[in-house]
C-alpha cells in the first residue's frame, strides 16, 4: 500500500510539474497568454459603413504572426508617390490572415513586380464589400490608383453587415448585446479531453489548456476540411449561397463601380473554397465581366483543394498566397491591367 501511495504521488507530481512547466513557457515564450486576448490591432472607424478599421503605425503580434502598418492604417509599406498604385481591396484573404507581412498577397506581388510599383493592401479581416467599397471611398480614391483588384471571398455573399469591435477587441456582429460582457469559454467538447474537469476555467484561464484544444481543433477540423472537400467533388452542384444574397452583392458592386474612374483596369479574382459553386460561380463571374472587371478564377487553378493553414481550414498558406500571387500577377501582365 505504502508503495502505491508513493507511485500514485510520484505520478500525479510528474503530471503537474509538466503541467507547470508548459503553462509557464508558453506564457514566457507570449505563444500562448494566460486568458484569451484578442488581437489588440483594431480600433472604430468613425465611419458606420466602415465599422472597424486596423490601427495605423503598428507593428504586433497578431493570429500567430507579426501585424505592421503604414501611416493610413494599411498593411502595407508606407506608398512612394513616384510610383503608380495597385490598390488590393479584401478580407481576411487579401490581410493576409496567419501570415507574415511578407507572405501576404500585396507583398509576394510586389516582389514579383520587381517593385516598380506601389502593391496597396487595404484588406481587413472580416470585410464584406459595403466596407471595402466606404475603404475605397473615404481612403483610396484619393490616392489615385491605376489598377484596382478584388480578392472575392464566397463569404462576401453571407457576411452582408459590417462588423463591430466590442470592448476586448474583437470583431463581432452589429447589434450583438454581449459586447461588453466576459469572455466565452470554449472547451474541447470530444474525445476523452471532454472529461477533464473544471474544462471550460481551464480555457479562460490556462495557456496551456488552450494550446491543447487548439493543437486538437486543428487536426479536427482538417480531417473535417477533407472529407467536406470529398463531399463537395462528389455533389458539385450543391450551394449554400442564396440568391437574395447575390442580389445585395450585385447592388453593392453598383455603388462601388460608380466610384471608379471610367477606365480604371480591374481584376476580380474569385479564390477557392470548399464548397465548388458551380451554381453562382458563372452569375459571380458574369457580374463582375458586366462592372468592367477582367476576371480570374483560382478554382480552375486550384480546385476546391487550395492547401490553407495548418491551424486553419480557411486561409491560404504561404504556399498558396506565393502561387496564387504568381499567377495574379501574369493576368495583370497578360491583360495589360498594368499601365506602363
């Protein structure tokens, strides 16, 4: 008995101690903090149809890489007005989400211009069009762009409202009537990690607890990611895009367009997801064909199958932006979308 209370203790220390131990080099190492802290890279625009803005002169730890931004708040090196500007407008995808600032799309673009012109990226997480089109309006148009690109997300058709930045920091629905309340826990809810006590404290308060879930979110959510993709190839004609979104989408692009000189070169470029689209992909397409838009469609490229981020079932890797970038950059060349 005396030998298995001296064993049970020796393991339930040896628990603790790497328990500790990884709690405390996580914190040290600012992989992990020990309560959820958004990204602190957002401020409200003064402007509703904005909502959220990123901040300017930054230079932060965001969604596990580093954030900097120009003066106007873009992430981007500040413009040199000797060159001519190619303006990015986007979410998440053009931001560059999860991503080092030169892995984003402006930047692999602009080395692979050889930098003889300015690559603008006005991308924001979580922009829909009506704030990309006030982006344009109330900042870009006054520097005068000579090409404008699109980085279409099919999120664009379901994200219709623009966001808010509630007192912590992070973005949330307009009108949400929990902005000032505390912090949501969310737990690991399978597997025999959903039998851990006192779980949902833990992921409020432990890094390392976090860490884990994240580590076991990751791998669930590829494995999801793939059998989704298999579903989609097997059933391509299936679409949770709805038409009166498409309708919305459509008037906003009016009211965009209209902003536009009249022959200012444009690229729409509609980047893959999971789900194929094969029902709104040409209405996406013919849309942007009628605004003037040359178009580029990267499921001919990359299918439903684009590789995202290994945290991530959404975003592009490195690999991805650098490829994608590659071929943005031969349409806008073939095209003559860049004017000499």
């Amino acid at each position: 008995m005396r030998n298995i209370v001296i064993n049970t203790g020796l393991m339930i220390g040896t628990v603790l101690v790497f328990f500790a131990l990884g709690e405390i080099t996580l914190r040290g190492t600012g992989i992990e903090a020990g309560h959820p802290v958004p990204p602190q890279i957002y401020r409200s625009s003064e402007n509703p149809e904005i909502g959220y803005e990123l901040k300017p002169l930054l230079h932060a730890s965001a969604y596990r890489s580093t954030v900097t931004t120009n003066s106007q708040g873009f992430r981007s090196p500040e413009l040199d007005p000797a060159k001519k500007t190619i303006a990015i407008l986007g979410d998440s995808i053009a931001f560059g989400y999860g991503l080092e600032d030169d892995q984003t799309i402006a930047s692999r673009l602009s080395d692979l211009l050889g930098g003889k012109e300015n690559v603008l990226n006005s991308g924001v997480p979580g922009y829909n069009l009506r704030q990309e089109t006030a982006t344009y309006a109330q900042k870009i148009a006054k520097l005068h762009p000579s090409t404008l690109v699109i980085i279409f997300y099919f999120n664009d058709l379901r994200d219709l409202v623009p966001g808010v930045i509630d007192a912590r920091g992070n973005i949330v629905p307009r009108g949400s009537k929990d902005l000032e309340g505390p912090p949501v826990c969310h737990p690991i809810e399978t597997g025999i990690l959903s039998f851990i006590p006192g779980k949902c404290w833990l992921d409020l308060h432990s890094a390392f607890y976090r860490a884990v879930r994240k580590f076991v979110s990751a791998r669930e959510e590829q494995h999801n990611l793939q059998q989704q993709e298999v579903a989609f190839r097997q059933d391509v004609f299936s679409d949770t895009t709805k038409p009166e979104n498409f309708q919305s989408y459509a008037k906003t692009l009016d009211r965009l367009v209209a902003l536009l000189p009249r022959h200012l070169p444009r690229l729409f470029v509609l980047w893959p997801e999971k789900e194929l689209h094969f029902p709104f992909r040409p209405k996406v397409r013919a849309l942007a064909e009628a605004h003037g838009f040359r178009v580029l469609d990267l499921y001919e490229v990359f299918g439903n199958q684009a590789e995202t981020l290994g945290w991530d079932t959404v975003h592009p890797s490195a690999k991805t932006t650098g490829e994608a970038a590659a071929i943005i950059a031969d349409m806008l060349k073939h095209e003559k979308l860049i004017r000499e």
